[in-house]
C-alpha cells in the first residue's frame, strides 16, 4: 500500500554559473493539524566552475 502525505512540484534552469529553482509542496493528509503547503526557491552559484569570476562593484569592494 502507497501512503503519500505530499505532493510536490519542481523545477528550475540554469543559466552559466548560476541556477535558479521553485518548488511547490502540497500536504494530501485527511487530518491536518498544522496543514502544510509551501514555496520555495532556490539561486545557487557554481563557484568551482572556470567560467565563474566575481565581480567587483566599485564602491562596495
């Protein structure tokens, strides 16, 4: 027997060194005492990659 209590959706691209994702969680109990559905995103920066090179901002650095 298959118990799911979420369902969840995601997705994302990427673009260089930088990736950018969204994920969409629904909660699918019968009883919910703390019901749960949730958004998230996410920026992550591939600092290991060679074509990563930071920036600096005259003024700031």
């Amino acid at each position: 027997m298959i118990n799911l209590q979420q369902l969840s959706i995601m997705m994302g691209m990427r673009k260089e060194a930088f990736t950018i994702s969204y994920a969409y969680t629904y909660g699918l109990e019968d009883i919910q005492l703390a019901g749960f559905t949730g958004h998230l995103f996410t920026l992550g920066i591939d600092i290991f990659q060679d074509t990563y090179r930071p920036i600096t901002i005259r003024g700031i650095l």
